[in-house]
C-alpha cells in the first residue's frame, strides 16, 4: 500500500497548534488535542432561506431561467383546488398578481424575469401555452403535444419542453416566440424528471420515472439543439425534484419519498453539495446556472410555501466541526458564554438528573473545573465572558421550579445579585455582565412566557415583549441588536425568528429547519444557532444569520440538543447536552474549515 507521502510528495506534519495558515490538501497531526487534521476546500455552496410565498402549494410552474431577484411561480395545487394564482418574486417577498387564464398544476415554465413568462401544458394533458407580458397572461399557441410533468428551460422567445405525462412522453418540441415545432426525441421517455436550458438550442433532462418498467432512475440527457445524448448519471435516482441551469452548469434537488439531497451539474459529472433546510418534493426552480437560484414550494409534507436561495460554488467559505477534549462533568441543560478560546459552562443537570452548580472554562484545549456557583439549576441563561460573565434565571427539581436568581462571575467568584423580575427556565439570554437580555421562557407546565427583561448592572427592567411567547430558543446578540430563532410554542417547535432593535422585537425570516433546545452564538447582523430537537432532523443543524436569511452550514458531528456554546460565526464552541445520553463532548466550529479525525490515546 502507497504511504501518504508518496501519494502526496510529503509526509504528514507534526505540530503542537494548527496552522495559522493552512493551505487546501495540507495534513497535520495536532500533538495538543491528539487529532489529525486536513485542510477543506472551498464550499462548492449553500442554500439560504428566502421569502415565503403568499399561497402555499406544489407541481406549479416558474420561470425556470429567473434570477434570485426577479422570478415568477404560478399555478399548482393548493390541496383539494387546482390554482391560477401567479406571484412575482423580488429577491425578498412574493407578491400576488393576475392570475393565469387557466389553472392548472403539473404546469412546464420558462422565462428569464418575473416579467416576461411562459406557461404550457399541465394537468388533463393540457397543450394550452400562455404568455406573461409583465401584467397579464395571453393565451398564444398551443403545444403540438398536449401533456402533464413536462420539463423545460429557456426565454419567452426560445424555449425548449420536454418529457412529460400521460402516458410516459419522450417528445420534445421548441418554441420561436409564435410556434411550437416538435424535435428530435429524447432517448427514454419519462415524467417526473428535472430539467434545465436556457434557450431551445441547449437542455438537460435528469431522473425521472421512465418507460417501460416505471422505474425512478438517475438517467441524464443533454441537447446540443439536434439530438439528445446520454451524460454521466445522477449519484441517486430521483423522481418529483427539481432543477434548474444549464446543459453545462445545472443543479437538482429534492426527491419523493421527500429528500433535502442536492447535486451539482458541471457539465460532465454530478457532484453531491448541500442539502435544502427543507426536505421536499413536487418542487419548482429558478436559475440560470448552478451558480446562484431558488426552490420554490413543493410537499415537505404538507404542501409548503418556502422558499430557498442558493449561493453558488466559491461563494461561502466551509465551516466545519471538530472534535475536541470534552468537559469534566457530563451535564444538559447547561449555560455558557465567552469565545471558542476562553468558555464558561455552569449548572446543567448530570446523567442522574441532578442540578448542578459546578462549573468549568474552556481555553481552547482543554477544561478546567473552577469555583461552583451559589444556587444549583439547569436551564438558566447566560451572557459576557470568563472574566466578567452573569448566569440568570433557571428551573430546579423534577418538576422543574423556576428560579430568579442573578449571580454574576469576576474570573474567580460568584456574587449573588438582584433577581430577575419574573422567575422561568428554558429562557434565552445574552450580552455582556453589565448589559444582558432575559428573554421569553418557561414559569411553569404550559406556562410560556414573551416577557423581556434588560439588565443594566444593578437592576433588571421589563421592556417590550416578543411577538410569541416561546421557550427554549438559539439566541444571541446584545441589549440593543438581539435575534432569538426557534423554540417551543404551542404548536411545538417553531422555525420563527425574531429580531430586537433595543426597543421593540421584530419578526424576520424563519429558520430553515423548526427546532428547539439549541445553543446559539455570534452578535446581530452575524449569529449561528446549532444542534437542537427534534431528532435526528435538528440534532446536527447548523444555520448562519446573515442579517436578513438563514443560511444552511456543516452539520456538528455527532447530534445533541440541550447544549450550551458560544463564540462567533468563525469560531465558535458547542459543549455539553444530550445525545440523547447525557454527555461531555465539545466541539469546535471554524472558518475555513477542517475534516478532522479524532484520535484517540492510551
């Protein structure tokens, strides 16, 4: 068997501390923290939460060579009425505009902005096209080939359909801005595929349930503008998806049964890249490579109103988790605060479900054990740092009795201080000693509370409430910029975020994927929130807030809710939580980031 260095041209280093400088491919053993470490590259990109439609649905159409900025979704089924309605997207929201003449769901689209459209074929094997001029839709005329499923990519004035249902359809037909001429077939025909193009000289057709058998496949064609040719496979076969791009720069995602699976088309191969916050099916796309566009609606289930932004290859550094030394005491349920290189964790309760008051700090190594606080609890808040750092709030016993006790830590001590005005757990907090956030919680069994509270050093004051009352949220920030995501509200766990401008709390736009007991770091315009429940689909989650979207980043390695972290949106520490035992295990966040490989010691 080769040796790394003669596959490599050079043996792995052996450091005492990481590069500061690590270049992609570098190696190195860590002789500090026992674990060997490779340089990621680039991420090959993201996907983003967007504005939600105005009508949730599935199997509408879009204008699949749109933009971020400018792209139209019409149609589909809204379960039981099939639609007409017609939004245009702006980058930001959706807004309703006149309706197509006909509704109709397993709708083909193209168009290249929300102002300019086309829609043709769809349910009842339809051949009926309409135009969108930017006000109305005008009937103009029709398909040679009336159908449903139909794929297509392209302009108002050069469109290229494809595919479709029923029965299993292979026909392809172009359009010149007054006709549909019908083509050269695809080689297997199919419904349920994907598809992109830009214009009626170039297409790619993928996945798909084809004839005869009535198998899902991976199969993939491209158009050269005569003939359709067979191309390399997608990783997965895939049926009710979407795509969107081009014949040489494409992306496709989602699946049925409902999948968040994403690949990337480069012209030769595809390539697995991140998944959507979102998992679904009967979706539609936009976008005119695989270099920025959007997931629009689709049954997650049920039928869903979001949509999500994707940010190309190169666009967004890669993050990642890394194992590192775990805390002395297993403890969930705990709190913390500081940076990924000098961490506080206090209370918690420990595998035999006992409060604790024990405490530790973390300097970027290893775990020290310090002084224990005054009152042991769990599910307290906390804000500033190790040398100046506040723990508030919080529930003891089995029933869970909420506490209001404010103590606060100068590097050595904990001091008692003046109590919180309402007593609750599962709360959210953040700031610094001098200035800190309470917010929302848990009183009492079934008792959520949307109280606010700001510390000023001495005293806590009751400001303005959020706009739901919740508990157990990500939260970060300071007194004057703050966001908490997620929690528990009456319907359970809840993608909401909300965000506080010092005044007044604000809702904005939803995480990708509802959970709760997650921890959260960072400040606002620039916050993580990671881990949480329910289980598996938020234990691993990591999102980043922009300031205005939620953006999908690496998962943690092992999944866990209940935790505590803190740090920033480049570094960043998670410790402690359930997974779903009780446990001591830390891991680090950074940015570039690292596949790393624990090694373990005798």
């Amino acid at each position: 068997m080769a040796t790394y260095k003669e596959i490599r041209g050079t043996n792995i280093e052996v450091l005492s501390s990481d590069p500061s400088n690590p270049v992609e491919g570098q190696v190195w053993y860590n002789t500090t923290s026992n674990v060997l470490k490779g340089q990621a590259a680039t991420a090959a990109g993201a996907w983003a939460t967007g504005g939600n439609l105005n009508t949730a649905r599935y199997m509408g159409g879009s204008s699949v060579s749109g933009t971020q900025s400018a792209a139209l979704f019409f149609g589909g089924l809204t379960v039981p009425p099939v639609t007409a309605v017609t939004e245009s997207y702006n980058g930001t929201s959706w807004t309703e505009v006149n309706d197509l003449g006909t509704a109709r769901y397993g709708i083909g689209g193209s168009g290249a902005t929300n102002t300019a459209a086309l829609a043709f074929g769809g349910s009842g094997n339809s051949a009926l096209t309409e135009l969108w001029g930017g006000t109305n839709w005008t009937e103009v005329n029709d398909l040679n080939t009336g159908r449903q499923l139909i794929q297509s990519g392209g302009t108002t004035t050069s469109t290229l359909a494809f595919s479709g249902w029923n029965p299993y359809r292979a026909q392809t037909e172009s359009w010149n801005g007054t006709n549909w001429t019908e083509v050269n077939d695809l080689n297997e025909a199919r419904y349920y595929a994907a598809g992109a193009g830009v214009d009626n000289t170039e297409g790619l057709c993928f996945g798909g349930i084809d004839q005869p058998g009535g198998s899902k496949v991976a199969n993939t064609e491209s158009f050269n503008g005569t003939n359709w040719t067979e191309v390399n496979n997608l990783n997965a076969t895939r049926q009710a998806f979407s795509g969107f791009g081009s014949a040489t720069s494409a992306l496709a995602f989602g699946d049925e049964p409902v999948s968040a699976a994403t690949e990337l088309w480069n012209g030769t191969n595809w390539t697995e890249v991140a998944d959507l916050a979102t998992a679904r099916k009967e979706l539609a796309g936009a976008g005119v490579n695989n270099s920025g566009g959007l997931a629009i609606s689709g049954t997650a289930p049920p039928y869903t109103a979001i949509t999500e932004e994707w940010s190309g290859a190169g666009t967004l550094p890669a993050g990642a988790w890394t194992t590192v030394n775990s805390m002395n005491i297993a403890r969930q349920d705990n709190t913390g605060f500081g940076i990924y290189t000098a961490a506080l964790t206090v209370f918690g309760r420990n595998p035999s479900s006992t409060d604790l008051s024990s405490a530790e700090t973390y300097n970027g190594t290893n775990w020290t054990t310090i002084n224990s606080a005054n009152t042991g609890r769990k599910l307290a808040a906390g804000a500033g740092t190790t040398t100046a750092g506040l723990a508030f709030a919080g529930a003891v016993g089995p029933a869970h009795g909420s506490r209001d006790d404010t103590e606060s830590y100068n590097g050595t001590n904990w001091t008692e201080l003046n109590d919180t005005n309402l007593a609750r757990g599962y709360l959210g907090g953040c700031g610094t000693s001098t200035a800190a956030l309470a917010i929302g919680g848990l009183a009492g069994p079934g008792d959520r509370k949307d109280e606010t509270e700001i510390w000023n050093g001495t005293n806590w004051t009751e400001v303005n409430d959020l706009n739901e009352s919740k508990y157990s949220m990500g939260t970060f920030g300071t007194t004057t910029a703050a966001i908490v995501a997620g929690g528990t509200t009456s319907t359970g766990a809840t993608a909401n975020s909300e965000s506080w401008n010092g005044t007044n709390w604000t809702e904005v736009n939803n995480l990708g994927t509802a959970r709760r007991y997650m921890a959260g770091c960072g400040t606002q315009p620039a916050g993580l929130v990671f881990g949480g429940n329910p289980l598996p689909t938020g234990a691993q989650k990591t999102e980043e807030w922009s300031g205005t979207n939620w953006s999908e980043q690496n998962d943690l390695n092992i999944a866990v809710d209940r935790q505590a972290g803190s740090g920033t949106t480049t570094n960043a520490v998670s410790f402690g939580g359930s997974t779903p035992s009780t446990t001591t295990g830390t891991e680090e966040w950074s940015v570039p980031g690292t596949l790393v490989k624990s090694i373990s010691t005798d």
